[in-house]
C-alpha cells in the first residue's frame, strides 16, 4: 500500500468532514495581516514569534511545506510573502484557492509530497513554514534534505512537530483519560492492529501516522545543513490527558548554513 497516497485521500475526507485543521481564516484576519497584524501556528495552540520571522514578508519567497487548508498560507501572501504551498491533499490546497480568490491574494499552489520538492529548483526560497506534519511519512531525513536544498543559504525552517512520548500510550485509553503505556518508538498507528483491524482502520481512511524519535526530528535537521536557533513546546489546549504532565508538540526555527 502506498501511505503516501493513502493519507492525501485521508485528509481529503477530513476537509469534507471539517476537521479543526482544514477550517480555513477569515476574511476579518486577513484584512488585519494586511495592516501587518498577523500570526501563524506550526504546532497546535501557540503562535510562533514574530521574531522568528524577518521584520517584513514584503516579496520574501516563502514554502508552506504540507502546509494546505486555508491557514498558513493565506496570512503570510496578506502579509505580503511571494507564498507556494505544497500539499498531498488536493482539498486542502482548495482552501487555500478559496481564500485567496475570496480576499484578493496571490499565491500558488501544487499537489505534491513533502518528501520530494524535485519541482523546486535548489535554493529557490529564502523561508520554509512546516506545520506538524512529517507525523504522515515514514522515514523525515528526505523532507529535512529536500527543504535544505530548496531554502536559500541562511533561509530559514519554521518547523511544528510530535514529541514521540505522545505514541507510546494506548490511544483508546488515552481517550478514555487514562495513560497506558503501550507502542515502542518508532511507531506506525497501524503496528498495534490485528490484519483485519488494519483492513478496516484504511477502509474507514484513517490517517497512517509515524511517531519518530527526537533524534530523527532534531539531530534529522542538523544532518541536512540546519543549525537549531529556536525552539518551543506547545501541547492540546487542555483538551488530552498528558497536557497535565508534558507538552507534546515542538517548534524549531533552524537556519541553513552552507560552509565551503
């Protein structure tokens, strides 16, 4: 089976099912991030600082990597960005079309992989903005690579990601607020499933999730010519049990630095 194609259906089906993450902004906050009033989020609940980012966007080329659903994107092209956004699901990029077309804006999208920017020529942007995404692929070290040779030399990757503690507990507990200690990392949401579990869980077009490990996440970045400048935690709102123990999300800004 092929997950990458398998999880663009799957968030196919959570546009048309209005999932929190495919809800795209309004009208109201891009006229305010055209007065210079904006922000976005990589994680789940705390938007990234704005000195994470260059004083002005104003004609900075910038790639909302796996980035589609009307959010991201939109607010930094109103900010005045040159913005691409690449994403598997081709509902998602509609969002984007959406808000653009609806409040006058510029941006460009493509229906692609993360993993492969192949459509990129090297060093063609000076900013990557990555929300938690990489949780759909495999193996990460090809999109770390792929955003490396794409960013400018100094660019900047703006990158929102799953501490892998989160995949270690039973989901279905976890639900229930009760924190089992179940799966091993590296993980796959299907590893736990019996065969016809597994049958049922893609039938029903769940999303095929990777737990990775801090190592591949953080030291991934370094091995593909980032130096880490920045970095937060974030967690659920509130909303799962281990919001009261630990944030499961993180947030690095890492600068490409290419040495001769």
């Amino acid at each position: 089976m092929d997950a990458v194609k398998h999880n663009g259906s799957a968030w196919d089906k959570k546009v048309e099912d209005g999932s929190v993450y495919t809800k795209e902004v309004s009208s109201e906050v891009i006229e305010k991030c055209k007065k210079g009033e904006w922000e976005i989020t990589v994680t789940t609940e705390k938007p990234v600082p704005r000195n994470w980012f260059p004083k002005s966007l104003v004609g900075l080329k910038v790639l909302c990597l796996a980035s589609g659903g009307g959010q991201q994107g939109p607010v930094l092209s109103a900010a005045g960005a040159d913005v691409t956004v690449i994403d598997l699901s081709k509902k998602q990029l509609e969002k984007d079309e959406f808000v653009a077309k609806r409040d006058g804006l510029s941006l460009r999208t493509v229906q692609g992989d993360m993993s492969d920017l192949s459509q990129f020529e090297d060093e063609a942007f000076n900013l990557i903005v990555h929300p938690v995404s990489n949780v759909f692929v495999e193996d990460i070290s090809p999109v770390w690579k792929e955003a490396s040779r794409v960013l400018k030399n100094n660019g900047v990757l703006i990158s929102g990601f799953t501490n892998p503690l989160l995949f270690i507990f039973d989901d279905e507990e976890d639900q229930k607020g009760n924190l089992v200690v179940k799966n091993s990392i590296p993980f796959c949401s299907l590893d736990p499933l019996t065969e016809q579990e597994v049958t049922d869980y893609i039938n029903a077009n769940n999303t095929i999730e990777y737990g990775h490990t801090l190592e591949d996440q953080i030291q991934g970045q370094v091995d593909a010519g980032f130096v880490i400048a920045g970095l937060f935690e974030d967690d659920f709102g509130g909303r799962r049990p281990l919001d009261k123990y630990i944030k499961c999300f993180v947030a690095t800004r890492a600068v490409k630095l290419k040495f001769d």
